[in-house]
C-alpha cells in the first residue's frame, strides 16, 4: 500500500506566504523560504506552492523564489498560479519545480492539460480543481473561487484524467480556511470515480480530520497551510497519529 502524504501548502502573494478563508481576508504567514525548509526537516512529503494572485493579476509565477525555495529542499515540489503554456512550466521546472498545477488556464482550455502531459509526461501534471455548491451540487469555480463554471466536479475531473493528468488536487471552497474538516464526501465520490491520485483540501482542523479523509475519503494525500503554518500541528505529530490509527505514512 503506498504511504498517505501529508503535504503543507504555501500560498504566495508578492513574494510573502499568506492565508485566510476562501482566500479572502488574507494574513501573513511567514517567508516562504524558510517555511519550506523547515517543513522540509520536519517531514513533509511533499510542497506545493501557489502565487494565488497570479491568475487574477495577470502575473507570471515568481520563478525566482521557486529557485530559492529549490536549492533549499529535498522533498517534491509543486509549482502552481499563473501558468499557461508549455513554456511557462519549462521556465518552473528548469528552476526547480518537480511538478506543476494548473487551474483556470485549464478550465479556460482544457487541451493545456494535453500538451503539458505530452511535453513534460503526466506525472508532472497536476490539475487544482476548486469546487463549490450551488443548490447541493458541487460545481467547478475558478480565479481563487471567485468566478462560477457550469462544470460538475465529477466530471471535469474525470475529463482531467483523460486529458493526461497526473493528480487532482480538489480543493472545497466551503471548507477551505474553516478548520471545520475536509469535504469527505465528495473527495470520496472523486477518489473512487479516477484512477490517479487525489490530494484532498480545505478545511483541516485537527488530526481526526486527515484521518477522516484518509479513511472515509479515500485520499492519497492532503495538503494543508494555516495549522501548519502557525504549528497548531507539528507534522512529526500527525503522522505518528496517523501510523497509530494504522494508516500508512512515512516517517
């Protein structure tokens, strides 16, 4: 059985780690560098880091600080806000970057995913899907939950995975920010529904929470960035939680 990964979250706007509620509200949350490396020795699996702006300014992804943030680290990377083309991902992972993710670009145009997959393989395609509910129907939401598509979650991520994504990153715009636990229900529907890997989040809390979504969700991963930020949970805590609960992770 692969290991469940636990993998904080770097939220990036000018160049500082922020976070807030629905992206919204935000607070500063410490240099990204040096959160990168200390959840690097504090036993993450993994980084993902997002200029959550850059799609609604119109910026490029600060290459610069993912260089930074690279030769500091030795655990995976992804890099995501931003990106467009094959040519922005070649400027993120000649810097460093081990995996990209791609959200509104690919709603807007859903072939990026096809030619990132064909130029750079799947495996460092991943594909942020934020999600909504309207009228009790989760739906797809773009530019950092602000702008409403007709897409059902489910089926987008599976036209996702067609189109040669490696992952899905499913993020709840309900919970995200609201420590009240991951949407477990449909991370469920959406684990089972794709034969690729899932990392669930929004809205992680406490360790029952990860837990949870492990076990209820059927994620292969979740991704997290206040608790960790201000060490409301140490990361050498919960997975040593979770090995308890007999969920495989590494430690």
């Amino acid at each position: 059985m692969l290991a469940k990964r636990i993998i904080p979250c770097l939220d990036i706007k000018d160049g500082r780690t922020v976070k807030g509620t629905n992206f919204v509200e935000l607070r500063d949350a410490g240099d990204p560098v040096e959160l990168a490396i200390r959840y690097s020795q504090e036993g993450a699996d993994e980084l993902v880091f997002l200029d959550i702006t850059a799609t609604v300014d119109k910026r490029k992804t600060l290459s610069d600080l993912v260089r930074k943030i690279a030769t500091h680290i030795n655990i995976p990377f992804t890099v995501g806000g931003g990106i467009n083309t094959v040519d922005d991902v070649s400027v993120l992972l000649e810097n460093g970057a081990d995996k990209i993710s791609v959200n509104t670009s690919a709603v807007k145009r859903p072939e990026l995913i096809s030619e990132l997959a064909k130029n750079f393989g799947s495996q460092c395609v991943v594909v942020a899907v934020d999600i909504k509910l309207f009228d009790g129907i989760w739906k797809v939401v773009t530019h950092g939950g602000r702008t409403p598509t007709p897409l059902l979650a489910t089926e987008w991520v599976k036209q996702c995975r067609d189109l040669g994504a490696g992952e899905i990153l499913l993020t709840s715009m309900e919970n995200d920010g609201t420590k009240a636990g991951f949407a477990v229900d449909i991370t469920a529907k959406i684990s089972q529904s794709v034969n690729i890997p899932v990392i669930a989040s929004g809205g992680a809390g406490s360790m029952e929470h990860f837990r949870e979504v492990f076990t209820r969700g059927y994620a292969d991963a979740a991704l997290a960035a206040s608790i960790f930020h201000f060490k409301e949970i140490e990361i050498k805590d919960l997975k040593e939680y979770l090995q308890k609960e007999n969920i495989v992770v590494r430690l």
